[in-house]
C-alpha cells in the first residue's frame, strides 16, 4: 500500500486554488496514485450544509466566534469521515482550503487568536495538519480581476468582505507560511496555469520520490 498523504492548497479568494487542485489531482492520478479532491468548508453532507449556512449572504450572518466554531465544526465531521479514513487507505488527499483558512479568515481577518483557532482544532479535529500546505500568492488586482471574469459582481458572505479584511487575511497566511517552511511552500501563482503548476509539482518533489 502506498503512504496516504494530505495535501492542502491555501491563499485569499481568486488566487487559483481550485484549478490549482484539479491539476494537481490529474497529476498524481497519472502517476497510478489513488487522489480525493476535496474542500472546505464542506466535503460531507453534514459540512456541505454548514458551507451553506456559513456562506449564504441572507440572513443576519454569524459573529466571529460562531463563525470559528462552525468552521470547526464542519471540519471535524470532514475530518471524520472523508480525509482520515482516505489518509489510512493510502489515498493522497487533495484539500481546497484546511485549518490555516480558519486561522487566516477568523484568526488574521476576525480577530480570534491563532490559540483560540488551534484550540478549536484540536477539540474537533485532534488537531490533524496537512503534510504539505501549497500557499497560492497573487497581487490583489489580479485575483479581483480573476474573480470578476469568473463571478461578475457577486460574492459569498466572507469573500464579499473589505479590503482590509482580505489584507489581513493575506498578510496571515504569509506570517504562518515564514513560521513553518516546512509545512508550507509559498508559489507565486500570477503566470498561467501551466506555470503555476510547475511550481506545485515541483514543492512536491520531496514527497513523490
Ligand atoms: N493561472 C491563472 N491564470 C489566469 N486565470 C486563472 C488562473 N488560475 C485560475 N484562473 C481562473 O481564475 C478564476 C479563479 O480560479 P479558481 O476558481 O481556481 O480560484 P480559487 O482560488 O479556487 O477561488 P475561490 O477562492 O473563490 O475558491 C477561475 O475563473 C479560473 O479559471
Ligand atoms: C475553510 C475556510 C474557509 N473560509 C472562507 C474562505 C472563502 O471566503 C470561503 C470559502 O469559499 P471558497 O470559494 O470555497 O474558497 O470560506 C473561512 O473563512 N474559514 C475557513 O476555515
């Protein structure tokens, strides 16, 4: 049986990360490895259906601490049942956004400490990492302009947030990425799509060989 792996891809709104994760998966899958592509929030019934209460823009909305929890909450039922079990059959997993969301959007953007976030995370999730965190970077303009090429002048209830929200949350993710070069490698994702996954494939080399 081959290792099960878990693989993680990160950054603000627009940046790439779904494309980024259907080629990545198509990749591994050439190489004959067993991939789940997955996201969050979201990935079970259970977690899809808080995606839905967390993300829709009617309503009242959440405060920043329901929000985390909710965000944990969907997590662990993702964790329980879908990326654990995929992990020890072997199976590479490949997650559109984990935990360091939570700690970027409700720690960085929200205001909660990353303690208060990891410790969420511990309770719902035993506090399960990702081997390998890819963080997606592009300049702000050119996620905006992805987005609205992609979306026209619509946005979910977090990613409809202010610019200064979404600096922070930016500026969250660098800050985690500095902290831990192990976990995460950083890929300047502003050229095509051909060349940003080069630079996946190749913050993967560790793990493939
Ligand atoms: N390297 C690229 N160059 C140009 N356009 C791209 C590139 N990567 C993705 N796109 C396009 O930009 C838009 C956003 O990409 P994608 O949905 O992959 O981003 P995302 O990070 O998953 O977004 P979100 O945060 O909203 O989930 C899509 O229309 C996609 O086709
Ligand atoms: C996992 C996670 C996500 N978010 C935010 C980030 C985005 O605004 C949405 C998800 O939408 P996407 O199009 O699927 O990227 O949710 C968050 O605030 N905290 C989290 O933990």
């Amino acid at each position: 049986m081959t290792q099960g792996r878990f693989i993680a891809l990160e950054g603000g709104e627009g940046v790439g990360k779904s494309t980024q994760g259907r080629m990545l998966a198509d990749a591994l899958r050439a190489r004959g490895l067993e991939v789940v592509t997955t996201r969050e929030p979201g990935g079970t019934t259970g977690a899809e259906a808080i995606r839905a209460m967390l993300l829709s823009t009617e309503g009242e909305g959440w405060g920043a601490r329901a929000e985390a929890l909710l965000f944990a909450a969907a997590r662990a039922d993702h964790v329980d049942k879908l990326i654990r079990p995929a992990i020890a059959r072997g199976a590479w997993v490949v997650c559109d956004r984990f935990v360091d969301s939570s700690r970027a959007y409700q720690g960085g953007g929200g205001g909660l400490t990353d303690d208060e976030i990891m410790a969420l995370h511990t309770i719902g999730s035993a506090g399960l990492l990702p081997d390998l965190t890819l963080l997606l970077t592009v300049e702000p303009e050119v996620a905006t302009e992805r987005l609205s090429l992609r979306d026209g002048d619509s946005a979910d209830r977090i990613g409809g947030r202010d610019a200064a929200y979404h600096r922070r949350v930016a500026e969250a993710f660098m800050r985690f990425a500095q902290a831990e070069p192990g976990r995460f490698a950083v890929i300047e994702a502003g050229g095509t799509p051909d060349d940003v996954h080069a630079g996946v494939i190749g913050s993967l080399a560790g793990l493939l060989s």
